[in-house]
C-alpha cells in the first residue's frame, strides 16, 4: 500500500482542513477587529458646541437641529448662487478677501489642495466668502480665481451684500470674530477656520486652513460624507 504524500507531516486532506481552518480564524480576526475598529464618524455640530467668540449672541443656546442658511449671493462669474445650487452637496466654507496678504495666502492654498484632492467630484463645493463685499466686486474675485486656480465649476468665491455675509458668518457658519475679539476697520473679522458642512446643510467640522495637517485630515474627513451627497 501506497503511503499518502505529506507536507509538513500532514496529508493532502489533513493539510486541506487546516488551510480551511486558518482561513475561518482570519476571517472571524477580520471582523472582530472591523467591529473594534468602527469607522470615523463625524460629530454634528450646533452653535452651542462652538467657542461663543464666533457665535451671535442669539444662536450661543442653539443645541440642536441647526442647518446654514439659504443666501443669495454672486460668484466670480457673475453668477447669482442659493442653497439651490448647494442643495444635497458637501461644502467648504471659508471666509476671506483678495487685498489680504496673510492668512488669506495659505488658505488659499489649502484650497487648492482640497479642490485637487476632489476635482470634478459633483458632490463637493468650495464656498468662499469675502469679508469685503465693498471692494471685492466680480471682476475683482475673477482676478483672484484665475491667479489661485479656482475651478469654477466647483469652486466659487462670493460677493454680495454686506449684511447677508455678515448673518450668514454669524449665524449659519460660525466663521467670524465678535466686535473686540479682533474686530477692526473691515465690517468683520475672518478666522482661519474651513467649515465642513454636510448635504443636509449640518456643521461637520472646523479646521484650520493654515494648517497643513488639519487640512490632510479634512481632505480625510470629506469622503466619509460623500455617500449622502448627490
């Protein structure tokens, strides 16, 4: 009688049963550490979560259900935009204006960055506000698109009535200072501060764009609201 080839002192069949058996153990180890391991999820955010510095005295009790503001505003093109245009995308928002020769810079960049990271994605905005609606007119913000490569298709800097920028930063963004945190000549202070807001129109996250690490982790943050956008 033939005696059956073994490897590792196994045969075929005993070796067979043993790769089946590892295969279960990797599998169940799998999904042990998948239940461990939870994906990230991202708080959603309300005005009484936020430092108070940015927040309007009216909203600081809001805890709950908060969602931004529609507006109506004009893009580097002319182009008069709404929550419409927005409705069931991602967004970045960013308050900023052309003539600033700091923080502006880098934000920009950073920008840039996320636009590279996601372009042509249909399901993601950048929204750019401009804290000097006086001066930084259309052709103005069209000058600036084309020097920091604004793709407008996704990415659009906006312009319009002083006061509607002011009550959307102040109560739908969070994204300015309150008068005496650093408030001077301009009708109001930006932060640093981009705002992740999801398709429902939900406050996601604050990260700092003059920060390359923070922005690493929102360009890791935005596909985890993706799947929600349209």
């Amino acid at each position: 009688m033939i005696e059956p080839k073994k490897v590792l002192g196994l045969t075929k069949p005993e070796l067979a049963k043993v790769l089946i058996l590892l295969s279960i153990f990797a599998v169940g180890v799998a999904v042990a550490f998948r239940i461990m391991s939870p994906e990230r999820q991202l708080p959603i955010l309300n005005p009484s979560d936020l430092n108070p510095a940015i927040v309007a005295d009216s909203m600081e009790s809001v805890g709950m259900n908060h969602v931004v503001a529609d507006f109506e505003l004009l893009d580097q093109s002319g182009t008069r935009r709404s929550a419409a245009d927005v409705e069931g995308k991602v967004r970045v928002v960013s308050y900023f204006f052309t003539t600033c020769p700091s923080i502006c810079v880098d934000m920009a960049a950073s920008l840039r960055r996320v636009q590279d990271a996601f372009a042509a994605d249909g399901r993601l905005r950048i929204l750019s506000h401009t804290a000097m609606p006086d001066y930084d007119s259309v052709p103005i913000l069209a000058d600036y698109a084309s020097l920091n490569g604004c793709d407008p298709q996704q990415w659009w800097l906006l312009t319009g009535d002083a006061a509607e920028l002011n009550r959307l930063a102040r109560t739908s963004y969070f994204a300015v200072l309150e008068e005496g945190q650093g408030w001077d000549e301009h009708s109001f202070i930006h932060t640093e501060n981009l705002v992740l807001i999801d398709a429902k129109g939900r406050l996601r996250g604050y990260y700092d764009g003059t920060d390359p690490k923070a922005v690493d982790q929102l360009i890791k943050d935005i596909p985890l609201l993706l799947p929600d956008a349209q």
